[in-house]
C-alpha cells in the first residue's frame, strides 16, 4: 500500500521534478499546493486528513491541524532546522513525529551575519548608491577591529559567527538562557553577559537565538532603549524575536542607527511596511540560508527522515542519491 505526502517546503517544491522518480519507486503520491513562503493554519485544515507524511518548510502545524490530520499524518518532515512553527507537545500526543536537520545552514548564515556586519561598519551599500547618484562623498567607516560585537544565541550559528569575527579583531560578547562550554568561550575570547550589558556595549548585536516563549518579542521597546544609538541590530533567527513596530520606531527616531532584517514577523514582509522605505535597513527574503550545497544535503535528509517515519526502507537512498544528484 502506499502513502501519499504532502510537500510544501518551498526550496523542495523547487525541484521536484528532479526527485519525481524517487516517489514513483516508493508508491508514494504528492499533494504540491502553490507555496509561496509558508501555508497557514487554515490552508493545511484544507488538506487534513488526506496525507500521511509532511515535508515542510514553516508551514503552521498548530494543535488544531495536528488534530484534524490525525491519526492518518505519522510524520512531519521539516526541511530545515526551526520547528518552532509545529506545535511538538501536540504532535507527541498525537503520535507524530517531528523531525529536522540540525545545523543545516549554519556556515551560510554566519557569512550572511558578517556581511551585513562590513556592509554597515565600511558604509559600502550607502557608498555604492552615493557614487552611481553622481557624488564623491567619502563617508565615515570603521574598522571591524574598534567594533564590539554581540551575539544573543550562542548555538551553532552564534558560534559562527563569534569566529568569524574573533578573526576580524571584534570584541566579542555574547548571551543565552543556557550555560555555553567553557573551552569555547576560553579559545574565542567570548565573554558571557546580561542582556542588556550586551545592548548596552555593543556595535553590532546579531541575533542568533530560537524562537520560543523566552525570545518571543525579545527585542522590544525596553531592550532596543538599552542599545547604543550608533548600533546596528541584525535578524537571521524568526521575525517574531524582534517586536517589529518597536523597531521601526527605534529606527525612524535615530534610537539605533541601523538594522539588517532576513526575517520579518509576517512574511513575505508587506508591501507597505515602512522598512522598505527606510535608507538605514538592508532586508532581504528569507534568504540567508542560500548555498545549494546546503540545500541539496538537507533535501536528501529530509527525505530519510520522511521514509524513516512511514517506516520505509532507506538503504537504496544513497543510490538514488548518486543517481539524482545535480552534478558538482
């Protein structure tokens, strides 16, 4: 008997076609809704009941969609590494299982957070449009070297990060809800603070952290009133951590002087949203996890993921992988 899954990771559904034989091996039908970022609550209820696996990307498996796609739906694959959009204690009551790829895009996010760090400390987007406008202004930069950074998250992306910059000469600080080892606070120079001593003291604060109850809104009114007026804050973590409406405040009253946003509250980011028209924010789509090595190993992970919890052989995945596998 086969299954059918429902496949609505948008960098999945990017190149389906390419992994259609697979399926068709495995007796397995698609269900391939029209993704643009993310489906809601209200588009999975469309489907309940009619998919035994999920292939995912930050699509709201909320406690009333687990319900309803229960007991038919025996696993949820997330493509990626933030799970924070399915409600887990549900999916463990219900017999789901939930499963991921951790520290899937560590190395490309970490060079997004350096960029946007040089971008702002050397003044180079804002250079750039000067000089194509028709100008010679030479604009006040900084060396990384007479910067301090902060990183709030100090997981595996937040490690990338303070390595990195450690090798540009940064002072680094850094903070989270769980004790960081030793060894590396040790051989990075890190030192481990409060909060808002970290906002307080640094250039540029990057958040790295997972969203949950304690990051909800982390960056609100009351922390972004701790930070330096001259600081740049940078998002690569969930658009949630950051009170959005606080921050744009915060930035059209010069209490920060910049941010770099990958992730936004609501996504795609509205077409009116006012960080849009703002000259001191870089934003991008979502996008900091962009490497296609990165994306193929998670592609292939979160198939043997899948297959694993519908209780499918996985040991000719490694053929069809050679097999299927773009060329290097």
């Amino acid at each position: 008997m086969g299954y059918t899954v429902l496949i609505s990771a948008p960098y999945f559904l990017a190149v389906l076609e390419r992994f259609r034989p697979l399926f068709t091996a495995y007796q397995i039908d698609l269900i391939t809704p029209v993704v643009r970022e993310r489906l809601e609550e209200e588009d999975l209820l469309a489907y309940a009941g009619q998919f035994d696996g999920a292939l995912c990307g930050d699509d709201r498996f909320s406690a009333r969609v687990l319900e309803a796609c229960s007991p038919r739906l025996k696993v949820i694959s997330k493509w990626g590494t933030g799970i924070d959009s399915i409600d887990r204690a549900a999916a463990t009551r219900l017999g789901i299982q939930v499963c991921n790829t951790p520290n899937a895009f560590t190395l490309p996010v970490a060079d997004t957070v350096m960029g946007y760090i040089l971008a702002f400390a050397r003044q180079l987007p804002w250079m750039d449009r000067a000089l194509k406008s028709g100008g010679w202004e030479k604009l006040l930069a900084r060396s990384l070297s007479e910067c301090t950074l902060g990183v709030i998250g100090v997981g595996n992306i937040g490690k990338a990060v303070l390595r990195r910059a450690r090798a540009f000469g940064m002072k680094l600080l850094g903070n989270d809800i769980v004790p960081i080892a030793p060894d590396f606070i040790a051989e990075f120079g890190v030192e481990m603070t409060t909060l808002r001593d970290l906002l307080e003291r640094s250039d540029f604060v990057s958040l790295n952290c997972d969203l949950n109850p304690t990051s909800y809104h982390l960056i609100n009114a009351e922390t972004l009133g701790w930070m330096k007026p001259t600081a740049v804050l940078i998002n690569t973590a969930r658009g949630p951590v950051v009170d959005e409406p606080a921050l744009i405040e915060a930035l059209r009253s010069g209490r920060i002087a910049g941010a770099a946003l990958d992730v936004f509250e609501v996504e795609p980011l509205p077409l009116d949203s006012p960080l849009r028209r703002m000259e001191n924010v870089l934003l991008a789509a979502h996008n900091a996890n962009a490497s296609p090595a990165a994306w193929e190993r998670v592609h292939w992970n979160t198939l043997r993921n899948l297959f694993a919890g519908l209780e499918l052989p996985t040991d000719e995945l490694a053929t069809w992988q050679a097999r299927l596998s773009p060329n290097p």
